[in-house]
C-alpha cells in the first residue's frame, strides 16, 4: 500500500482507496475527499 498526505487537512490517505486524486504540475496529489480537492484546485486558482 502506497500513501500520500491530503495537503488541505493532512490526512493520510490510501493512494489506492483515496476519494480524489488528481495531478498538478506533473505531480500526483491525493484527497481524502472531493472537498479537499476542490478546496486545493480553488487555492491553486488563487495563486
Ligand atoms: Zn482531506
């Protein structure tokens, strides 16, 4: 099993079970949920 941290709550989370994932920059980055993804996609917009 591989992990990955959720970077909106810190969660750890089950890159295989995870709710959401998606890749940003290359990178493949993990959610908890679909909220915390939304919440990272609207704080990536901000930036
Ligand atoms: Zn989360």
């Amino acid at each position: 099993m591989t992990s990955a941290k959720d970077p909106i709550c810190g969660m750890t989370v089950d890159t295989a079970t995870a709710a959401a994932h998606g890749t940003y920059d290359g990178q493949p980055v993990y959610f908890c949920s679909v909220a915390c993804q939304t919440a990272y996609e609207s704080r990536r917009a901000q930036r």
